[in-house]
C-alpha cells in the first residue's frame, strides 16, 4: 500500500473498469466512472499533491510487484478537528481475501500513532455486509445509522452507518500490537512500529 504515483493512472483505470458492477451499488464516484486515462493521470496528481500537504490520504493497495491494482484506501479528512475516516474499495477480483481489513487495521495503527488522531472512523451503507465486517472485525463502534444520508451511483438513497473507534479505545485494541512499516516518498524507512 502507497501513495499512488501518476503513472498508477493505468493500473487504476483498469481495475475500476473490471469492478465498476461491482462498485456502483457501494460508491458514489462511481457514477463518473468510465473516466479516461488523462483524467485519471490528473487525479493521481491531485492524490499525490494532496498526501504530500498532509490534506489527504489516498492509497493504492497493490500486488508485491506493483504490476496489479487491488484496491484503493485513504485515510479523509471530513469527519472534525483531530479525526479521520478510513475508506476503501476492492477490486472484484480479489475480493474475500481478507485486504480491505488488512488495510484498515494499518491505517487504524497509522492515525492513532502518527497522525496522533483523536477518533476514526469507517462509514459504510447499511446494506452492504462486507464492508460492516471490517470495522467489526477491528473493534470500531457502531455509533450511528443515518437513515437516507448517501447516494448510490443510480441516486437512490441508502442508509448510511458510521463505525468509530477513539483513542482511548485503541490503546486496549489488538490492533495495536500489528506491525507497520513505514516509508518515506523516496522508500526510506521513517518508521516501523
């Protein structure tokens, strides 16, 4: 998993387009979506731009040789001062693998101990089961459910659940124990943990 590069654009283009049936039910940009590849080179520099202010956190989540595109994650502002909301897609090919908990189980570690964030949060639909099982499988909290509050890529309304798990929540959190190894823009090790 890294911040994606504009020449990720391909990658990405390609592996929306194989899971855009699969994504339309969940995913609100997907009703953008068939972009060109121009249009996703400017987006992977808006991600980069973005992670290097420290504004957002986009990621690719990739194969060991980097040559397939699993899925995608982030670590978004938007849900208040000192807090963030891990959100993530897998491609329909790779899904029941167990990626988009490994995922969120490092950015969870992530934002606790180097963004030193107060809550996080993992918002999902209320019908989608696979999504609801990774901030279960985690130890987050279902807060709320916030009836009619997002969009699906057709417009229709759909109920929305907010996950959250605060700080003091994960100090006693198995998640805690996982280690992360963490890189620089250039690949240094700036942390492990």
């Amino acid at each position: 998993m890294r911040c994606y590069k504009p020449e990720d654009a391909a990658l990405l283009k390609a592996s929306i387009d194989e899971s855009l049936e699969h994504l339309k039910p969940w995913m609100t940009w997907a009703m953008n979506e068939r972009e060109d590849l121009e249009a996703k080179v400017n987006r992977m520099r808006k991600y980069r731009g973005q992670f290097d202010l420290g504004i957002d956190y986009v990621y690719g989540i990739f194969n060991p040789e980097e040559t397939i595109l699993i899925g995608s994650s982030g670590l978004h502002t938007g849900p208040g001062e000192n807090a963030r909301e891990i959100g993530y897609w897998i491609n329909a090919n790779h899904l029941n693998q167990g990626y988009a908990t490994e995922v969120a189980k490092a950015l969870t570690k992530v934002g606790f101990e180097i963004e030193e964030l107060e809550r996080i949060e993992i918002r999902c639909t209320s019908n989608n089961f696979r999504s609801q099982n990774v901030p279960k499988k985690l130890g987050y909290i279902h807060e709320a459910t916030l009836r009619d509050r997002s969009l699906d890529s057709y417009g229709k309304k759909r109920d929305l659940m907010i996950w959250s798990m605060f700080r003091e929540d994960y100090l006693n959190n198995p998640v805690k124990a996982i280690k992360v190894d963490v890189f620089d823009l250039v690949g240094n090790s700036i942390n492990t943990f």
